[in-house]
C-alpha cells in the first residue's frame, strides 16, 4: 500500500511526513523491550483506571517514569492480527488472515520476505530475541499432509502426527530472532510445547483434558516439562536472564516478551492466588504487574535502564464481560466470566470487550519508558496505534522504510520527545469477524450494523445500517449519529475502501 494514498483521503489539511522520518532527531541506538501483554485491559492498571481496586505499583510506577498514551489502539481486537501488525506495521487483513486468530498448529503468518521489528533492528547490529508466546504460526514437522482442520482452536493433534524430535521452519528466527523460545499459541490451546530456536525443548507424551473457566485450557498433547501455572514464570525468568547476559554486551539488543496473561487460562501462580480480592483474573493482572517490575528491576541491576526504551501495551482489549452494579460476578463467583461495574471495569468506560470493533476491543494501555530521551509524568493524547511501533523505531535507528516496508506504520518519535507530532492518518480497526472501522481525528466510522465480535448485535461485515460516532464527545459510543452527518459518513466510506483495496 502506497501511503501516499493515504494521505490524499484526509478529511482535513494536514501537513504529514512519512513516518516523519530524519525530522530533527538524531540517530540513536537504544536497547528495545517490547512487552506484549495478552488481553489486559484499558482499565486494569490503576494509573488509567483510579477506581481499580487491583494493585499494580509497577506498571503504575512505569507510567511515572515515561509516557502514558490515552487514545492508543490494536490494530485488530483480537490476538494474532494485532501481534502481526505489531511485528510487521502492516494490517494483518492484507494477508490470508481475515477474520479470527490462528492456531496452535497453524503455518507461518509472517513470509520470511517480510520486515519486522526484529530484523529492521538486527540489520542494525542489534541482537535479537522474543522469549513468549507467539501466536504467528510457524510450519510444525508433520508427518503426513497438514490436516484441513489444524487451524481449529479446538484440534487436538494425535502425537504420531508431529515428529517432534524435528525442526520448526518458518519461526521467529527467519524473520529476525537470534534466539526464540516460545509457545506455539495462546496458553489455553495445544500443543502444550516449548520450543527454543525451533526445536521442541520435550517431546509431549501425553493428553492434557479440558479444564472449563477459570482455569480454562483446551485439551491438548503436552510435554512433562510443560506447566501452565508456571509458564509465566519461566518465560519470565528467560527474559531476565537474556537482558542480564545483553547487558555485558556493547551491542545493544532488542527483546519481545509476549505475555501469556491475563489471558485465559485465569491461572495465577500460587503466591498470587487470592491476593487481588478480585478473583483469579485480578490475581493475574498482579501477577503481570509483578512481571514487568522484574524486568524494570533488572535493567536497573545492571546499570542499562537509562538507554532502554521500554514499551508496554496490550494485544487488544480485555475478555471480561461487565454486568450491571450489583449483579454476581468474578471477585465472588470465579466461574463468572465478567465484573460487576462496582467492582472493576477491566475495559474502563469503553463499549465491548476483546474481539468487538467497539473502544473496548481495541483502545488499550500504551506506555514508553526511555530514561535518556522522555520526560517523566507525561502523557499523550495523540491518536497511535500498535503497528506504528516499527516506523518509530526505524526512525529512532535512522532506517528509512520503503513503500514496501511497514505500509500501515507511522512513527510517533517525535510525540516522544515532547514535539507536536504530525496527526497520524486515519486508522483502520479489525474485529474478530472481519469487521472494519476507520478512525480519522474525532470521528469513528464502522462498516457494520453490529460489535462484529461478542456483544450483541453481533451483525455482519459491510451490513448496513453503518454505525458513525463523534469519539471526543461521545467516547462509549453510545450515538450512533451517521444519519445526522451523512456526508462525514460518505466520505468515510470512500477511504476505507481506497486504504482497504490499496494493497500495492
């Protein structure tokens, strides 16, 4: 896609640079964590959130020490489209993923051909690893023809099927990553393996059953070295021990940490459990919160924590329901899957939840950390989204993107260093069912009658009638105002379809 259509399709004048390249900045070469957390929530972090009864001190303390964005979104509002466009800066929907998330087992996403995060950065001398679960399908080692249904989120693979003493292709380490170890899928589906570097680290010999919510895992082969309650844990424990092993370098590096939490299965570690007061779910989002404090602790330990740019965000929002005050919920029935408003809003003021098109699906927590260069206690209003991550960065390393390269990112470096950043162009959102909406300044136009994800109505992609709501004045979307401004609504329309069918 060509942004240069793009920017002929603004409703308004607005004078744009691509990806504001070499603008006044100089190059640098910081290291670089990403922290990717699974389903939390706008309103799961205290400091977004005032009313949240669940303690987080370090993410709030992450928010005091950077920036915090207030208008920032998932490109989708579910998992693996939104961690493709985090990887690529590109829409997952110009690939063959248009609608719902892969599986376990399902192929590589990402074509080797592709830029990433991680090998724009390593062709700058950075070295390069995501420690995690990853979510972008990757080619198992089958022994027969790849069954029709491995993309099922329910397929259970017989073991004979996989020879897992052979390698994966088409993982994290042919798209950038020195080293990888990671989960095929999400925590709650199979197979439940750890692989490093492409090779399963245990061959699963045995069946692990169904569990229902909180505790909520598919049924799946699994390996004796695998644990769900313990997996955070583990990945957290490799993800310091690599920055601690960078950190004796004079390269710098660059690490995605993909969480596996809140993410079902609700299953906190032991000396989580019960300490939120809001069930298995709020025990999670501590036990996050605790994650991210290890991490900040060791870049403080080993003395790299001014030149580390640290970047926490979430994947899309979160899948808690919200039940009117009063009504029985989580914190006192763990079955539950949802809160009562008077006990937590996991998704803050925002319509819908995870998987919806509506705020609550994809307006997440966004905060930078970059001791050397940002300014503490800052926040922005400044309309970004997750795949803007890679034209920032290759701003801040001082690579200029081809046409072919991050088509859909935009970089926000310049709102980092407390500039006015030029308006970023409109912003296409994706539901779980291939819905679309289109963000441009206050207006928000969705190409749907319905959520396009959980809340009812449902609807249907490109059903009429389209729904248009003016964010500024009515952020829960509860106006859908598209008969008052119709020609707002037209001219919508014509540019989500110019940006839907550019794909040059």
């Amino acid at each position: 896609m060509m942004k240069k259509t793009i920017y002929l399709l603004l409703l308004s004048t607005i004078s744009l640079t691509s990806c504001n390249q070499n603008k006044d900045v100089q190059v640098e070469t910081p290291n670089v964590i990403v922290i990717l957390a699974d389903d939390m929530g706008y309103g799961d972090i205290q400091y977004y959130n005032k009313e949240s009864k669940i303690s987080t001190p370090n993410l709030n303390q992450l928010c005091e020490e950077g920036m915090m964005f207030t208008d920032a979104h998932t490109n989708s509002a579910v998992c693996t489209p939104t961690r493709y466009g985090l990887l690529t800066g590109r829409y997952a929907w110009r690939t063959r993923l248009k609608r719902g998330v892969l599986s376990g087992y399902s192929d590589h996403l990402i074509e080797s051909s592709t830029m990433t995060i991680a090998s724009l950065l390593k062709s700058k001398g950075y070295n390069t690893a995501v420690i995690g679960k990853w979510h972008l399908g990757q080619d198992l080692p089958w022994t027969q023809q790849v069954p029709a249904k491995a993309n099922s989120l329910n397929y259970i693979s017989n073991i004979e099927e996989l020879d897992y003493t052979k390698s994966v292709q088409n993982g994290p380490n042919t798209i950038g990553f020195d080293y990888s170890y990671i989960i095929g899928g999400s925590l709650d589906m199979g197979p439940y393996v750890y692989f490093e570097n492409g090779m399963a680290t245990m061959v699963p010999d045995s069946l692990c059953p169904k569990v229902n919510f909180p505790a909520y895992i598919r049924s799946g082969e699994t390996a004796t070295d695998f644990n769900h309650q313990t997996a955070m844990d583990n990945f957290t424990e490799r993800a310091i021990t690599y920055i601690s092993k960078q950190a004796q370098s004079e390269n710098p590096f660059f690490l995605y940490f993909p969480l596996t939490g809140p993410h079902k299965p609700a299953l906190p570690a032991e000396r989580f459990i019960g300490k939120s007061g809001l069930g298995p779910y709020g025990d999670m989002v501590m036990q996050v919160d605790w994650t991210v404090g290890k991490v900040i602790q060791t870049l403080k330990e080993t003395g790299i924590e001014e030149n580390t740019l640290v970047i926490y965000t979430s994947d899309n929002g979160s899948y808690m329901y919200e039940y009117e005050a009063g009504e029985p919920s989580h914190e006192s029935k763990p079955w539950i899957q949802g809160f009562a408003q008077d006990q937590h809003r996991a998704n803050y003021v925002w319509r819908g939840t995870k998987a919806d098109i509506y705020e609550g699906g994809h307006r997440v927590p966004f905060i930078v950390k970059w001791p050397s260069k940002i300014e503490p206690l800052t926040t922005s209003n400044q309309l970004i989204a997750t795949n803007d991550v890679l034209a920032t960065l290759a701003q801040i390393v001082g690579v200029k993107l081809e046409n072919d390269e991050g088509e859909d990112s935009y970089s926000f470096y310049r709102e980092l260093l407390g500039y006015n950043n030029d308006a970023r162009p409109p912003l296409i959102h994706h539901s779980v069912n291939g819905t679309f909406s289109l963000r441009e300044g206050e207006w928000k136009l969705i190409a749907s009658d319905g959520s396009g994800g959980r809340q009812n109505p449902k609807g249907k992609p490109f059903q009429k009638p389209y729904q248009l709501y003016a964010i500024d004045q009515d952020p829960t979307e509860q106006m859908n105002v598209i008969d008052k401004y119709p020609h707002i609504a037209e001219q919508m329309i014509r540019q989500l379809e110019e940006i839907k069918n550019d794909d040059n």
